[in-house]
C-alpha cells in the first residue's frame, strides 16, 4: 500500500512540475534558514560547556550599590581572591588574572604580538583545556615559565615539542616553556588566550603588583573559582555575598560578592539591578522566533497550494471513495505525498546550508559546520522534518479527505470556493510575518545609522593607537619627538585606557556636597600632557595638564562627573581619591568612550609622569595613511627592535562597537528578505491558480471590451487587499516589540509613522510585481482559445 502511495505521489509531483517545484522550493528555503539558525542557536548555547566541569566554574564579580542602583563590576581585588581561597572551603581552586593582555614573544627571528592571560597556579585545574604537553598540576608553578597554545608553539619554533624550550617576552625576561595546550575553539569566552603566563610572574616583575593584596578596594583583576563536587552556587552565595565588608572602606562596605557560572559568561553579559539579565541571549531569541516563523511561512506556502489546487485532486478522492476507500486511508496516502515533498525539500535545504555556511560564517565570525556525523543531529533533524511534513500535509489531508463523493462525482461540489477564507488567512499571516520582519530591519537600521551619527565628543579621524611595552615605555620621549619632527604625526599622547575605552573605575571618597552615605564610582584615565588636543577632546572651562609633575596632584574631570556630584563651580573644588586630595583644574566635554548608546560615564582624567599602556598619535592633515604607517613603521622599529610594529586606527576600534547590532541588523534583512521570497513563491503559485480558475471570465470580459490594464486589476486587487490588511496587522505588533527591544538603549530613535509606510509600500510592491506575470499573461491571451470549449 506504501509503495502504492509513493508512486502516486510520485506521479502527482512529475505531472504538476511548476507547482511541485514551487512547493519545493519555497519548503526548502523555508527548512533552511531554520536549520541554519539552529545550528548558530546551538553555536552560541555550547560557548564553553565542551569543558569537563563547566558548571563548576565560576567568575567572581561585584554589586557595587550606588545611592540605590545596583551597578555589577568583573573587576575584583587581590584581597578578595585570598579571601575566597582561605575563607570559604566550598570552593576547590581560585585563580586570579589580569583579564587578559598583549605581549611580545620572541624566539630567534620569530617575532609574535598575541593576545594571553596571566593567571594563578590552579588555573589548568579548573580549566581543563586538553593539554599535549606537560603537566596541568605543575605547568604554571614557576614564575618564569609559559604553556603556549598548539598553534603559538608552531608559530615560534615550528613544533608543538618544546617543553623547556625558552620564549623571550617583551624583549626583557626569559620564560621556559612547561605546556602546550591544544587551541582553544571558537566557542570559547576564552578564544583569545595564545598563552598562559603565571600570575606570580606579574608580582615579581611589576613593582605596583606588591601593594595590590592590601585591600578590597583595588579592584582591576579577575577572580574565576570552581567549586567542590556535590555543592552549588546556592550554598556558598549568602557566605561569599558580605565578605568584603569587614574593611573600613566606602567600596567594600556597598558591594556584594556574586559569581557568574561558565556556561552564561557568553550569552548573560548585560545586569540589571544585580542580576545577570539579558545579553547575547536576546538576540538567540529572536533569531530563533524568526527562524520558526519562516519555516512557518514555508508551510503556509504548501498548504495554501495544495487546498488551492483540491479541485484536480476531487475526482480521485470521490471515485477511491466510491470503491471502498476509507477517510484515514486518504488521510494517510496524503500525509505520505507531503512527506515525500518535505523530505525532498530537506535534501535541498541541506545543499542550501552547505553552499550559504562559508559566507554566513564570515558575517557571523563563527566556524559552523553541519553534523553529518551525529546520531543526535540526525535524530532531531529527521524528527523535525516529520513535524513539518505533518503541521505542512494535516490540512490539505484532512480537507481532501472530507469531499463527498456523490456531490464530487455529480459536479455539484464547489472544492475551489470552499477553502477561500482560510486560504486568504493563511496569505495574511505569513505576510504579516514578513512585513513585521522588513519593519524590524528598518528600525534596526536606523538605530545603528543614529547612534553612528552621534557627536563622539571626540575626533576620530586619522587617530593611530599602539600598546606600549617595555622597550617602547623606556625610549618614550626619544620616540615622541622623532614622530613629531617627521612631520608625519601631528601630535602624540598616551593613556591608561585606550581612546573608545575606560578600564579602570573606582570610587570618590568625599567632594564638596556629599551626602551622609552617598558613592560615587568613576571611571579613572591616567593621561600624560597632550592627550586632549590628540583625542580631540574639547576642554570646556579651567585649564589642560602644563607638563609639572605638580599636576600629579590635580585632576581634569568630564561633564557627567561634575554633573554626578553636583558640582556648580568644579574650578579649584577639592575631592579625595584614593587617600589623597585631588584638586579639580578643568572640565572638558563628554567623550562616547564606553558605548555609544548608553549616556558618558562620569570619568576624572589623571596626570602621570610615566608612560601608560596606549599610545595614541593623530596622522597630520593631507599625508596618504598608507605611506604614512610605513614611515611611521621604521621609527617605531627603531626603538622597538624586538618586536613587529602593531597599530590600529581607532575608528575602527569605535566602529567595532557597533559589531553586535550590525551582524543583527544583515542577518534580520537577510531573513526578511527570504521570508518574503517564500510568500512570493506562494502567491505566485496561488495567482497562477486563481488566473488558470478564471480563464474562461478573462475571454468573456474580454470580448465584451475589458482592457488589459482592467483585467490586471480585477486579478490583482484581491492579493494587495490581503497585503494591505497584513500591514495593518504586522504594524502595532512590530511596533510594541521594536520598542521594547529599544528599551535597552539610552540613546535610541523615536519609531514614527514612516517606517510603517515605507514597509507597506515596499511590500505591496513587491506583491505587484510577484502577481502581475501571471496577471499580464492571462490578460494578453487570446479569448479564443479560452472560450474554444464553450
């Protein structure tokens, strides 16, 4: 009976080739895009839970209560970590870190700049990346040694067998060699790691490092822990959460000690009153609606089709009934042709996916690749092909099913008319789908372009940025004024953040007007003389640093953290920072160094006498950047002969800020894009039905005088009518979503009524253009040939 039902749908298929292909087609696309979501969702889901005892890592991080807002910080203190590590015997292993860093290593004539971590003694305890060669346990216990990932090692010596192998770092201490671990994936919060350098080579190397331990206010490191077997986060939250408050400090005393579990450091990076709330994780969830909404439209498409076309298939359902057949035999030879479509639908997603994941993982930065040799992936793809072969054959199977025999057989039945209201349903759903998708780009799009359009309070133009290292920190001053005098560079500074960036924060101890229990916490840049006029920086009132070491003892603050402490007449005011009294000399205008959606965060500029950790330098006026960073590249080698000359322009730095609303924004437009593709291919199909219908009505209006231009009207209006009311459907949904989701920004647009214009008329557009072939086609036939049979 099976094969018997496969043959006829077999037959069906081969005799009805453009609807068969349209059907195909529009369910391949559709399955598709759903299984290429799937596969990014599940990307972003298994961000570190590849590493034995994920669930058991944990980093460490701050509620720091300011005036009743919850603000959470990741930088922790040195002090914290010793407490945790002596205080709480649920925890196993404690590692702290810098957070990560850039250094140079050097083997031979083998110069690398990378990326790494400088961590404590248990840190391969705890994250138990796979290691080639050495030992976890004893790899990080000498101060001066290194473990290097696979392809550093290769990198540096050509082999991964270097254990006791010496890697020069920074042109000033030589490390030994004691691991290699194998690369760390894509999927990794830690992918940037290139080597692992223990945090004991930090405290003996750097003379700051020895007063760090002292208190729970010097927060600029990061704590990670993992707890004992058999405990969870709940027994060790209330120990840990008021451990720092026995220390006579403003910071301490207003912070609560949370911990952030592994598997959520990727998708859960944003909090909200103290609890980790959104992130990445939102846009997971929309892509993964959107992916089950196009997948939808798909089979909107194939039912729409099917019940469209019942008139053809009404005979064979009335004479299988007429010679015994029962309903669930109809029923079930029906669901068999839908899964024999559906399947081959699959065969070509699947193609679809293989060709479109090279591209996509270009756009997306990620290395996805499908499974074809998991049972898992293979269970649940089938499983899903056969939940959309069932959801997309149900209602054409029951619907043919129905017919009366004897009302069939006599002609009497009108099985075209009857499906016409859901049918028209259904077109209005999946193109409210659509429309609310091509809305949701263009809110998305003119986000993105509105925040772009901001004033930065700074000037990004033809502005350089390096890191500085030892070499590059001694010979400073040398390297300043060789740049200047090229000619080549118009000014030079440096800083202890970069230009789009405040790493570090701390609090203000007393300002004139504080109140009784009040904190501030503020973000703190150490800047060396001409770092304004570099940035671009305007200074609104008072004056710049004048280049004294007496300026160590002074402080420029920006407009929101004059405005935070309420101060009227900042000029000559008098704070206390870090035990010593600051006196504010200027002010100058916000600069969008966090992100620029959210407001300036109050910051207070530091002058140092020493060199800081980014250079920053603005090419002069009319000099070719790309001549420019040659010149600029031999007298950086010059007195940085160890290591290759690493810079940045900082717009792009400030552009890359926009990476995660502008991956949204491509990959939203791309499936709006394929979303109306599909319904296209469905009203195409239905427009080619219902001109087919209404043949014999075209040649009798023709005949009596109707004009082509009347007649694409007659056949077109019906769709645009279902459009339209799609819009007004698609339009307040959209807009109550879309609104929430600009919620989350402080700065944002005002969603009016244009957006929902331009995304009706592009729709209605586009409708026109999909029916009028088929619309045109009819209308130009010759009424003779439609009306031969009359």
């Amino acid at each position: 009976m099976i094969k018997n039902y496969l043959k006829i749908a077999w037959r069906n298929i081969i005799n009805n080739k453009v609807y068969s292909a349209i059907n195909i087609l529009g369910l391949a696309a559709g399955m598709a895009v759903a299984l290429l979501i799937a596969l990014w969702v599940n990307n972003e889901f298994s961000y570190d839970r590849f590493l034995p005892d994920s669930d058991r890592l944990y980093q460490v991080r701050r509620n720091f209560n300011s005036n009743g807002e919850t603000l959470t910080f990741s930088t922790t203190s040195l002090k914290l970590a010793d407490a945790l590590r002596s205080n709480i015997p649920e925890i196993e292993y404690v590692a702290e870190s810098d957070g990560g860093s850039s250094h140079g290593l050097m083997v031979g004539d083998k110069k690398l700049y990378l990326d790494g971590i400088e961590s404590g003694n248990d840190f391969f305890n705890m994250f138990k990346y796979p290691m080639l060669r050495g030992s976890a346990g004893t790899a990080l216990k000498d101060p001066f040694s290194i473990v290097l990932t696979q392809a550093t090692a290769i990198a540096l010596f050509g082999t991964d067998n270097v254990i006791n192998k010496v890697v020069k770092i920074d042109n000033a201490y030589n490390l030994k060699v004691t691991g290699v671990i194998r690369d760390v994936p894509s999927n990794s919060a830690m992918q940037f790691v290139k080597y692992v350098i223990p945090f004991s080579f930090l405290e003996q190397t750097e003379v700051w490092m020895k007063v760090s331990h002292g208190s729970f206010g010097f927060n600029a490191f990061s704590i990670y822990v993992k707890l004992k077997p058999g405990i969870t986060y709940a027994q060790v939250a209330p120990k840990i959460k008021n451990i720092e408050k026995g220390e006579d400090n403003i910071n301490a005393k207003n912070s609560d000690v949370i911990m952030q579990p592994m598997p959520d450091w990727h998708l859960y990076s944003d909090y909200k009153n103290g609890i980790a709330s959104g992130g990445f994780i939102e846009y997971v969830r929309i892509f993964s609606i959107i992916g089950i909404l196009v997948l939808l439209i798909a089979c909107v498409n194939f039912i729409n089709l099917t019940t469209a076309r019942s008139e053809k298939r009404a005979r064979e359902v009335g004479i299988r009934k007429a010679v015994g057949s029962q309903r669930i035999h109809l029923i079930f030879q029906f669901l068999i042709e839908s899964t024999l479509i559906t399947f081959m639908s699959f065969v070509c997603a699947v193609l679809f996916v293989q060709l479109a994941l090279d591209p996509f993982n270009r756009l997306t930065g990620t290395v996805i690749r499908i499974p074809f040799d998991s049972f898992t992936f293979w269970l649940v793809t089938i499983s899903c092909v056969l939940v959309t072969a069932l959801i997309a054959g149900s209602r054409p199977a029951f619907y043919l099913s129905s017919f009366n025999p004897v009302k069939v057989l006599k002609g009497t039945i009108q099985v075209g008319r009857s499906a016409s209201l859901s049918r028209k349903v259904l077109v209005v759903m999946q193109f409210s789908c659509s429309i609310a998708l091509i809305i949701s780009t263009v809110v998305i799009y003119r986000q993105i372009q509105y925040a772009k359009n901001r004033p930065t309070g700074f000037s990004i133009d033809r502005l350089m940025a390096t890191n500085l290292n030892n070499d590059l920190s001694k010979n400073y001053p040398a390297l300043k004024n060789e740049l200047l005098q090229s000619g080549i560079i118009e000014s030079i500074s440096n800083a202890s953040s970069p230009a789009t960036a405040v790493n570090m924060h701390n609090n203000i101890e007393q300002w004139p007007g504080k109140l009784a229990g009040e904190t501030v916490e503020m973000g703190i840049v150490s800047i060396a003389d001409g770092y304004f006029k570099t940035s671009g920086m305007q200074m609104l009132t008072g004056r710049d640093f004048n280049n004294k070491a007496s300026d160590t003892a002074n402080a420029i603050f920006n407009e929101a953290a004059v405005k935070r402490l309420r101060l009227k007449e900042p000029i000559s005011q008098v704070i206390t920072y870090n035990g010593k009294r600051v006196k504010i000399i200027g002010v100058v205008k916000d600069a969008l160094m966090g992100s620029p959606f959210a407001k300036a965060e109050p910051s207070m500029f530091l002058y140092s006498t020493y060199p800081q950790y980014n250079i920053i330098y603005r090419l002069a006026p009319n000099v070719n950047p790309h001549s420019a960073v040659e010149k600029i590249s031999q007298i950086f080698s010059k007195y940085n002969p160890a290591y290759p000359f690493i810079y940045r322009f900082v717009d792009d730095d400030y552009n890359s800020k926009f990476s995660q609303e502008v991956l949204v924004g491509k990959l939203s437009g791309i499936f709006a894009g394929l979303a109306i593709l599909i319904s296209c291919l469905g009203l195409f199909g239905l427009a080619a039905y219902i001109a087919e219908q209404r043949t014999k009505e075209i040649g009798v209006r023709k005949v009596l005088g109707a004009t082509v231009s009347q007649l694409w009207f007659l056949l077109s209006k019906d769709f645009v009518l279902l459009v339209i009311i799609s819009c007004v459907i698609a339009s307040p949904v959209s807009l109550y979503f879309l609104q929430n989701w600009l919620q989350k920004y402080d700065y944002r647009i005002n969603i009016g009524p244009g957006v929902f214009i331009i995304s009706a008329i592009a729709a209605i557009v586009i409708t026109l253009i999909t029916i009028s072939f088929q619309a045109i086609k009819a209308a130009i036939a010759n009424p003779v040939k439609s009306l031969r049979s009359e």
